[in-house]
C-alpha cells in the first residue's frame, strides 16, 4: 500500500507543479508540489524496502506409505528465512 501511496503522492506534486498555472496568494503551489513530489518518492522507497525485507517462507507436505501396512503418514515441514540472515 505505501509504494501506491507514493507514487499517488508524487504524480499530485507533479501536477502541482507542472500541470497548473494558478496564482494563490496564501499558499504556493510549486512549493507544495516540490514537498509532495520529494514526498511521495521516500514513500515508495521506503515502501520497496519494507516489501523485500518481508520473511519468506517455504512449506513441504510429503506424504509416506509404509510399505508393510500401507499405511500413509503426512509430514508437514514449514522453514522461514529472514533477510538478514541470509
């Protein structure tokens, strides 16, 4: 959600910037597209860092017949790797 938000963020400051031509005398408008733009690209890096630091994890279901009384065991094996320790 926050790589969305700022390339939302960026694509209004760029608007802001570029797109309008107003005049208003409270507030300047370049200014705050600058500060949305700048804005909205820490956003998404920030966003692209926080996605691939995400645990990762890896499932296996393996199934065994035993060959004399046929019967089936289901073995569940869940390993989890962190970013940081790879």
């Amino acid at each position: 959600m926050s790589i969305g938000t700022g390339v939302v963020l960026f694509v209004i400051g760029a608007i802001l910037e570029y797109a309008l031509n107003i005049q208003v005398s409270w507030i300047d408008l370049h200014m705050v597209g600058y500060i949305l733009m700048i804005a909205g690209a820490v956003v998404f890096v920030l966003g692209l860092i926080f996605s691939l630091r995400r645990k990762r994890s890896v499932t296996t279901n393996r199934t065994v017949v035993d060959p004399e009384s046929q019967a089936k065991t289901t073995k569940h094996t869940t390993s989890s790797t962190n970013d940081d320790e790879v």
